[in-house]
C-alpha cells in the first residue's frame, strides 16, 4: 500500500484531528497486519474488541466497496480518552469507509444473545485486544465460539518474548500491570491478562483451529510502549494500595520490578514490542 493509500485512511479517523503522526504511525501498523492476513476485496470480517476503530479502517479499505466490517466490543460507546470510542466510530462512520462498516458497542461475545449464522464471515479478526480479557478460559471460550461464524481466524497481539533492550520497558511494564491484575475481580484496564504467542496458539488448536501462518511484524516507531510504561510509572504505587489479599512478598516484588523498569529507561530508548501475528482455519 502506497503512501496516498495510507493517508486516506488516516484522515478518517479521529485521533487524526488530535496528533496526526501518531495516527499515521498506528495505522501503518495495521496495514502490515491486514497484509499479512490476506484480507481481500468483497470479504465479510467480524472484528472482536474493534475498540476506536484503527484496525477497523485499515480492515475497511482492504474489502472495498463490496465488502464489510461488523466491528463488536464489549465496552460502552462512552470509553476511552481522549477521544471516546463512540465519538471515534462516529467520525470515521462518517468517512467513506463508512457505508462498509457496522459497529456494535457494549457486545459481549461470549453472552448467549450474541450468535451469527455458521460461516457468516471470511475472517474473524482479533487485533491487538486478547489482553483485555480476564482469563485463558475466557479466549478459549471466544475462540470456541467465533470458530462457527468464520472460516479463517486473523490474530495480533504484542510479543512478550523481547528481542532488543529497547523492548524491555515495555515488556516490564506490562509484567507489572498483569499480576496486579490478577487481584481485581473487575477492571477496565488495558493489560488484565498477558498471553505469549504459545498461549494462543495453544488456546486456538484447544478451540479446534488449525493454525497455518505464524509471522512477527515489527513497528518500531509505535507509540505504545512509551504510553504503557508512563501509565505503569504513574499507577502502580496506588494500585498496590488498593490490591486485596496480595501477599506482602508480592508487592515488594513487584516494587523491585518498577526498579528494573527505571533502571532500563536509563540505559535505553523505548521501543514497543514486536507483534505476533498468525492466521488459523
């Protein structure tokens, strides 16, 4: 895809109106994704957890006027800052992607009133949002579920199998975030499970997916590390106050663990982690 191709994109969404480098930057990134998931003109895609919609577009323009998106996600139209998501989706709904794409807030996958017709889709896309969930079981089930409705599984997520120094600060920020997760019994974090590639694959084939394509795809300049470690730096002296029932060892780990982080900035520039992706039948 092509410069002027990208820039069209960009301009459909609204974060393009707060910083339109970081923009540009994220949706690069998706590009490469929906690249490597062949995703073609004419296809019908089901997004799980579309969120603000920057996979969304991106999986937009590559089905064509012929084509669409469902994007579903769990949370209301009212989340997200500085741009909510339902004031994203609204802004790119009125671009002209709009007509290709359909978005359904505060949709629970797993909830017995959520059903599609079996093979409704082409693909059904998990894009950088496994680690929303609360649990292993938790994707398994969505995983188990999503098999019926689509005839290819599309997924990314971060890597958390760090292949430079500049991509420990983001590894050690979302170490941090995940086990004090592990003590809320409700969260709107961004990090509330950490999945290794081997975790999902092992969730997929569990679901009866066969996966075919495995391909790590870096984008350094991402912004998301950076983002991840100063939200971590900001947070977690009080979210350890309010952990109930975490052992005190633990704490103090996790304390030593905000030392390493700090001690990493030190030494080393911030780089977002490398993204798995794969696709499975």
């Amino acid at each position: 895809m092509d410069i002027n191709e990208i820039e069209q994109i960009v301009s459909c969404m609204a974060g393009s109106s707060v910083n339109v480098e970081v923009q540009r930057v994220q949706t690069k990134h998706r590009v490469k994704l929906a690249e490597c998931w062949g995703i073609t003109k004419g296809s019908k895609v089901l997004e799980i957890g579309c969120g603000q919609g920057d996979t969304t577009a991106v999986l937009a323009y590559f089905v064509g006027d012929s084509g669409l998106v469902l994007g579903i996600d769990i949370a209301s139209s009212n989340y997200g800052a500085p741009i909510t998501l339902g004031d994203s989706i609204n802004y790119l709904k009125k671009s002209f992607l709009g007509n290709r794409i359909k978005i359904e807030f505060e949709k629970d996958v797993l909830s017995s009133n959520v059903n599609f017709p079996g093979n409704e889709y082409d693909f059904v896309v998990l894009s950088h949002s496994s680690w929303y969930l609360k649990s292993f079981e938790e994707l398994q089930e969505i995983l188990t579920k999503a098999r019926k409705w689509g005839s290819k599984l599309c997924f990314a997520e971060w890597d958390a199998r760090v292949s430079s120094a500049e991509q420990l600060p983001h590894f050690l920020s979302i170490l941090i975030q995940a086990q004090y997760e592990c003590f809320k019994s409700e969260s709107y974090a961004n990090v509330r499970t950490l999945f290794t590639p081997d975790d999902f694959k092992m969730a997929a084939e569990k679901a009866g997916w066969n996966v075919t394509v495995e391909q790590s795809i870096n984008s350094p300049e991402l912004q998301d590390g950076k983002w991840e470690v100063e939200e971590t730096l900001a947070a977690y002296e009080e979210e350890l106050q309010m952990a109930e029932g975490m052992p005190a060892k633990l704490k103090t780990l996790i304390k030593s663990e905000v030392g390493l982080l700090r001690a990493a900035l030190e030494k080393n520039n911030i780089q977002s982690l490398t993204s798995f992706a794969l696709i499975a039948k």
